[in-house]
C-alpha cells in the first residue's frame, strides 16, 4: 500500500510539473514579418485572402500614386476592394527587395511586373507588440 501511495505521489507531482512547465499559446507565434509580406503578397496577386485581416494594422494606410495624383485607402476600403478581387489570379511576375531593416521595423519593395507596366508596392511592416503587421502600403506605377 506504502507503494501504491508513492507511486500515485510521483505521477501527481509529474503533472503538476509537466503543467506548469508547458509552453503557454500564443496566437501572435505567426504575426512574423515574413508571414505579414507573404500574406499581402498572396491577398494582392492570387486573391488568397486567408489571415489578411490580421497582418494589417487598425490604422493601416494605402496610397497609390497614378500619374499626378495621390489615392488614400483605409483598411476598410482596401478589404473591400480584396473581397472583390477573390481568388483572382493577376497576370504578372512577383518580387520582393528589402529596403530596410530592423528590429522594429521592415520596408520591402514587392514588384508586380505585368507586361506593359511595372507596379512597385513598398510595404511597411512594424513590431507593433501584436505581432508583425503591416502599418502602410505606398505603391506607384511604371
């Protein structure tokens, strides 16, 4: 009986251990820049809209300069233009350059180049304390 008893101690206190050296969740494991510039990337050239909603930050911005003029979006407007370009595939080769780099903060350069023109998206992604996210989107056509 004397063996029993020890023997249910151990394993008690095994799994009071095991549980309190677990690894607590954490939903932001993804939020990396990598995974933020791959998910924009796949929004904007195959329609894949899969996590977009959080790799962008609430105050997210996108402008787009077009000849002369300047066009600003906010998040909502830009997740309603994606929704409407769903799983659409765009006719085009994708790059991405990093521009710069830090600890805190990323600029990448993701060229679209379709057979007429060029488009240069220069991503913004920052360490905002939920994960990387994408803060602006600045994009002009060559």
């Amino acid at each position: 009986m004397k063996t029993l008893k020890s023997i249910i101690l151990g394993l008690a206190l095994l799994l009071v251990c095991g549980a309190v050296n677990a690894n607590p969740v954490n939903d932001n494991e993804n939020l990396t820049a990598t995974h933020a510039v791959n998910t924009y990337i796949d929004a904007i050239t195959r329609g894949k809209l899969n996590g977009l909603n959080d790799v962008l930050d609430q105050h997210v911005k996108f402008n787009m300069l077009r000849g002369k003029k300047m066009l600003s979006f906010d998040k909502k407007e830009m997740m309603d233009f994606f929704k409407g370009d769903k799983n659409v595939e765009q006719d085009c080769v994708t790059s991405t350059d990093i521009v710069e780099s830090n600890t805190d903060i990323k600029v990448v350069k993701v060229d679209m180049k379709y057979k007429g023109f060029t488009r240069s998206n220069y991503v913004t992604v920052a360490n905002t304390g939920d994960g990387w996210k994408i803060t602006n989107v600045y994009s002009v056509f060559k």
